[in-house]
C-alpha cells in the first residue's frame, strides 16, 4: 500500500532521512518507532505531501506521491503531531471547516457523515462546546474524525497518544483498533515501545534517520533474545539475551551478583539494536 525506496531528507548540513526502504501492507497497523529526533515526523511529513523529499521514491496504492498529489490527498488522512484544530470553534464547526477544505459539497450527506463521526470518536455530546474547552483527549479525538472526514484509505497519525493519561491513552488504542478492523491502514509514529509492542502488526524502528530494524515485534524480541538477564557489572546494569529460560538459568547460576530474569520487551530490542534508551535525547 506504501512503498519507500531510499528515502532521503536534508535539511541544510542536517540528514533528517538518510535512506530509508520500506513497505506497508494493505490493513496492517504499522509502528514507526525511534527517539526525538529519530525522522519519524519528516518521514510522516513527506509521505502526507506536507514535506518534499530530497531523493527516493515513495508510492501510494501505486500513485506516486509527487506526480498523483490530488489522488494521494483523496486516500489519505493525518492526524498532525501538534494541535491543528481551530479552538474557536466548536467541534462540529471544525468537522464543517474540513468538509469544505475536503470540497465535500452535498450539505444533508455532510452533515449525516459529520454526525456519524461525532459518534465514532464520542464526541456527540460536547459537539457544540468551543474546542477549547476539550480535554487532551478529546482534542485529539477531534483531530482523527476530522482525518476521517472524508473516507480516506490510509490513516497517519503522529504521535496520537503524547500527553494523554494511561486511561485515555488506551482508549485511543480501542479507537485505532476499531478503524483498523474496519478496513483502515493505519501507520503511527510513537515513542512510546508498549504501545507500538500493543497496537502494531510490524514495527520500524528508527535512529539518526535510519532503519535499524523492520519486523513485528515477536520477531524482533526473537531476533534478540526472549529471556534476558539483567544484572550488575562494573560498569552498571547490563542485560545478557538468552533464546530461552534455561539458558538464562544455567547462566545466572554462575553469577556472583544478584540477577533478575525477565522476557525481553521492545525496549529492550531498541537498547540492543541502537545503544540508545528510547527517550534519550
Ligand atoms: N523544519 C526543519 N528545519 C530544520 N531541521 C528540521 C526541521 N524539521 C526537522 N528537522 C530536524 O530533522 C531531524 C528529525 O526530526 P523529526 O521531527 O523528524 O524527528 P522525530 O523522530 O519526529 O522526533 P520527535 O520524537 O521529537 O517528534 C531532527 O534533527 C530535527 O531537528
Ligand atoms: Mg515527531
């Protein structure tokens, strides 16, 4: 459904994308992961034609993405990293601003699928309240029905749940599993690793503007190791990979430290893979 070949990005001296291969399926929920400054919104950014590459190709459902804009805009929707809404507005105006912006022309249609929408992100009850007054969470709710507005194919939604309590942000994961049941491709820029190792079929994790690893996450905590041993050495902690439990034991029996025994997450993948904590800045 999207295809990226070598994928570059500058900025002056800076490198944002340095060359980036990938493919995202038709129906799959798809992760991009990586710290600040990882590349993920200038990826995000180029892929929705809010950005123009330096070189590579990207195609969407076969259009390509400098060539068939107008098609690319119909198949699309985005929901920003930063606020987009107009907070003088209510949500029901804002839903109404994007249905012109949209050219949605038919008024009883638009006003039928604003309300379906309403209904969908559960803001039928606040619809008439100033946006302003929403909590995080229902700002951003707000932002995902006006991506949806107009129907599009694939959703790109950057960094949906950043600032959202653990409650609201699993409710953002209901909603994103919902559209995805119902047909929608959806691709996410997180760096938070449950809800990537949670929400995601496959994951790329990016670094520095490259791919490090493209895989789901099973596969990758496989890559790895499943069990790790966490321990003290000189230097500090360290965390020896293990393909299964008795490995792992027969290891930690030959240790002089104490040693915890866990199985490996996807932040642990991250460490290994790039020597970096994901929220290192
Ligand atoms: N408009 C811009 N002008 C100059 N440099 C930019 C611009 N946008 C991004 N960059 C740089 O490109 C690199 C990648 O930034 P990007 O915003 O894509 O990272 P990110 O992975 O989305 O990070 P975060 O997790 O903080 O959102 C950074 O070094 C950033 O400073
Ligand atoms: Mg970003």
């Amino acid at each position: 459904m999207i295809n990226i070949e070598n994928l570059t990005k500058r900025f002056g001296e800076r490198i944002a994308v340095a060359g980036i291969d990938m493919e995202i399926k038709s129906g799959e929920i798809f992760g991009l992961l990586g710290p600040n400054g990882a590349g993920k919104t200038t990826t995000v950014r180029i892929l929705t034609l809010l950005s123009r590459k330096n070189s590579g190709t990207v195609k969407i459902c076969g259009y390509d993405i400098e060539k068939d804009t107008e098609k690319i805009k119909e198949l699309i929707g985005v929901v920003p990293q930063h606020m987009s809404l107009d907070q003088d507005l209510t949500g029901r105006e804002n839903l109404i601003l994007q249905a012109r912006l949209h050219h949605l022309k038919n008024k009883a249609v638009t006003e039928q699928r604003i309300d379906e929408i309403l209904e969908f992100v559960e803001l039928k009850d606040r619809a008439d309240d100033k946006s302003r007054r929403y909590s995080g969470g229902m700002k951003r709710r707000l932002m995902i029905g006006m991506a949806l507005l107009h129907q599009p194919k694939i959703l790109f939604l950057d960094e949906p749940t950043v600032g959202l309590d653990p409650q609201v942000r699993r409710k953002m994961w209901d909603l994103i599993r919902k559209m995805n049941e119902d047909g929608m491709t959806v691709l996410l820029t997180t760096h938070y690793i449950e809800e990537a190792d949670q929400l995601c079929k496959r994951v790329a994790i990016m670094n520095k503007g490259r791919l490090v690893a493209i895989d789901k996450p099973e596969k990758l905590k496989e890559k790895v190791g499943r069990i790790v041993v966490e321990h003290m050495e000189a230097d500090g902690m360290t965390n020896k990979f293990f393909d299964d439990r008795e490995q792992a034991a027969s290891y930690v029996t030959v240790l002089k430290t104490n040693a915890i025994v866990r199985e490996a997450n996807l932040e642990d993948v991250f460490i290994e893979l790039t020597g970096r904590r994901v929220n290192d800045q």
